[in-house]
C-alpha cells in the first residue's frame, strides 16, 4: 500500500551464512592466483627441448613394409575316443534237442538159475490162471504187435515157469515172422528141471518181436507134443494181443483150432490170454476158450 513500508525481522542464522560466503569467494581467488603465476612462470623459460625417439621413422617404415610372418597355426590334437570293449553279448543257449519218444520197453529178461526148492504146488500164471496140470504148454505171440508188451509176458511167463515142479512138464512155444515157430524143447514135453527151466528162461531173452501173426501153426504143435511116456499136454495157455484173420468170418478161425483139437488132442483145454487185445480180438479170444473148455484172461 503506498505509504506503508514493510519491514522483514532477520533471524540470527543470516550473519553466518554471509561469513561463510565472504570464506568461499576469498578461497577461490587465492586458488586462481596461485594457477596464473604458474601458467605465467612456464612460459618466460622458452619453449622445450623436444626428445629424440630412439625409433627412427626409416626403421618403422622397414618394419611395417616387411610381410607379416605367418603365425604358426595352433597344433590340435584331436581328443582321443576312450577304448571301449565291447560288451560280449552271452551266446544264447543252444536249444535242447527233442526229447526221443519214449522207445517201448523192452526187457531183456536175462536168466533167472531156478532154485532147487521149487514149489510142487499150483503155479499161477497172470496172477490169475491156476496151474495145476501136469503137462502144460505156453503158446505165445511173438510177432511185431507184441513189441512194447513183450516185457510184460517175459515177466509173467517167467515166474510161472520157475514155480513149476519136478513132477511137471512143459514147454514154450513162440509164433513170430509170419509163422516162424521158435520153442524151448524141440517137439516135447520136458520136465521141469532146473536146466529146463534155465533153458526155457534163456529163450525168452532171445524174442525179439517181429512179423505177422499167425497162430495156428503154433497152436497144433502145442496139441501134438507128449511128455516122454507119450502123453499129450493137458492145457495149453494161448497168450496173444490179438492176430490177424485170414478171412473176415470168426467163426471160420474158431471152427479150424475147434476141429485141430477134436482131432489131435480132445482132451487138451486151451485158455485164452489177451493182452490190451482191441474188441474184436477179445470177443474171438472169448469164444476160443469157451469151446475148447478154458476160461479167458483179459490184461488191460
């Protein structure tokens, strides 16, 4: 407003703060007076001296026109692979060979020496045919369909056959190779010594199944073999798994070893022994016995 005038109080920091401002000023003035009088003093000794290099220019320019030496190229030596083995792969097992077939069994049956005590009593034959003739004769299959079933025969045959005793006699007689007869005694009743009965057990280790079968022959050399005062046999055991037909009629084979027996020895009985026969065989094996007078075995 005019006619006023204003007025501001100083506070008491404000004589400081120009005291400090007063010290700043005369510091640098000093400083700049001190820089000139250098500056000025270099100036009155005269220009200096320059130094000579030691390089001339002559040799620099040799250097730089002097072809650059090749740098010898850094020798790599390429890492080396580590060696390693190769792994052995095992071999793979060598495959098994088939197992064979198991070859049916065929026992040798070696010689048995009968004792000297042999039982004078009934002897069993197949564990289910009594013996209590005393003249018997065994007619047994031998041909190729008995292979594999023979064992079985040997085993029984030669148990029976030890069991029998000095007051009987016998013989055994084999139908093999399409009629082949082979027989522990030639043509006779023999009796039941201990050599018979090593001789007879030695033939049954000799049989070896082979050919057909054809029972008759062997079934009328049964009939017509004695004993040494002449007589003929009292039982023959016909033991077979069956046999082969000449024809297809049964019958007709029945009636043949029916008329062989009438004939020859009437009053011979023959059982029948079938071993695993198929049915046919077992019914034809059935009706034999029955119209000689024997009784049928069946093994199965």
């Amino acid at each position: 407003m005019p006619g006023w005038r204003f007025f501001t109080k100083r506070s008491a920091a404000e004589p400081l703060r120009l005291g400090a401002l007063g010290f700043s000023v005369a510091i640098h003035l000093a400083a700049l007076m001190v820089l000139g009088a250098i500056h000025f003093g270099r100036q009155t000794d005269g220009p200096a001296q320059a130094v000579s290099p030691d390089i001339s220019v002559h040799l620099v320019e040799r250097v730089l026109q002097q072809p650059a030496a090749p740098r010898p190229k850094p020798k790599v030596t390429p890492p080396v692979a580590p060696t390693v083995a190769p792994a052995i792969e095992p071999r793979p097992a060598a495959p098994k060979p088939p197992a064979p077939k198991p070859e049916p069994v065929e026992d040798p049956a070696p010689s048995f020496p009968p004792t000297a005590d042999s039982h004078p009593a009934d002897t069993v034959f197949f564990s289910g045919t009594t013996v209590t003739a005393k003249r018997v004769c065994y007619v047994v299959d031998g041909s190729g369909s008995m292979f594999g079933l023979m064992y079985l025969v040997r085993e029984q045959l030669r148990e029976s056959i030890l069991k029998l005793s000095a007051e009987q006699a016998f013989n055994v007689v084999f139908f093999m190779d399409n009629g082949r007869l082979l027989q522990a005694f030639d043509g006779t009743l023999e009796t039941a010594s201990p050599a018979a009965k090593a001789a007879a057990l030695n033939l049954l280790g000799q049989i070896r199944p082979a050919g057909q079968t054809v029972a008759e022959p062997a079934l009328e050399m049964a009939m017509r073999m004695h004993d040494k005062s002449g007589q003929r046999a009292e039982v023959l055991y016909f033991v077979t798994d069956g046999f082969d037909l000449m024809d297809d009629d049964e019958g007709a084979f029945m009636r043949r070893i029916e008329a062989l027996r009438k004939a020859i020895a009437p009053t011979t009985v023959v059982h029948t022994i079938g071993i695993y026969p198929a049915s046919r065989d077992s019914t034809v094996l059935a009706r034999l016995a029955q119209v000689c007078g024997g009784h049928y075995l069946e093994v199965n």
